[in-house]
C-alpha cells in the first residue's frame, strides 16, 4: 500500500467529509501502542485532515509475519480489491502495522486499488 505525504490533501473541495478506513494492529501486550492507542492518533488525524473514519479493520493479537493470520488486513484487502470499499482512504498509524518486511509489500501495488493510504 502506497503512502501519501502529509503535505497532500484528501478530495474534499465539496467540503463534505472524505470516507476513510482504518488498519490497527498489534502482536503482544508488550507493544508500546496499543491498538486504541493507535485508534486515538488515527481519527485525531483524520478530524485535522477532512476525513471521518467509516471503517476499521483490526488484528489484534496477531503477528505481522504471516498474512494468511491476518483476518483484518485480509479482509481490507479483499474490500478494496472487489469494488466493496465504501471509503477512499486507507489511514494506518504505522505502514509496519500492515507489513514489517517492506519488500512483501510489492505483492499488494498501488495500482490494483483506487484507494489511498496515509499514516499519521
């Protein structure tokens, strides 16, 4: 998933709020942002930026390494692949929430979805 400065702005010129989702995740309790800690900087971003989150996908408890354990992420996927998205921003905390090994993030191109990614 492809990310987006915070210089750019999301399509709000009709000064409607623009539709985002947001992915939160997080392997152990160790973790030192919670998932609603993740949650709370993500929609403080999106009420600074225009945009009013729509949709959450979560994986809690999950480690990043194996995406077939990944029901959230999965499922936003698939969403944003099948036409099913109802948003047109995808807002994580961190890009390593959705793939620590930035190389595997090739298999997912910013090309085969009309959805933008951001990070606060």
């Amino acid at each position: 998933m492809a990310s987006r400065s915070d210089s750019d702005s999301a399509d709000n010129s009709s000064g409607h709020l623009v539709r985002a989702a947001q992915y939160v995740r997080m392997s152990t309790e160790l973790q030192q942002y919670s998932t609603q800690n993740q949650r709370e900087a993500i929609n403080e971003y999106a009420k600074k930026h225009g945009m009013k989150v729509a949709r959450t996908y979560a994986d809690e408890g999950k480690s990043g390494l194996a995406f077939k354990g990944r029901p959230g992420l999965r499922s936003l996927i698939s969403d944003v692949t099948q036409g099913r998205a109802d948003y047109t921003v995808i807002l994580v905390y961190d890009v390593r929430r959705c793939n620590p090994d930035t190389s595997a993030s090739e298999r997912y191109p910013e090309s085969e979805a009309s959805t933008q990614s951001r990070s606060p």
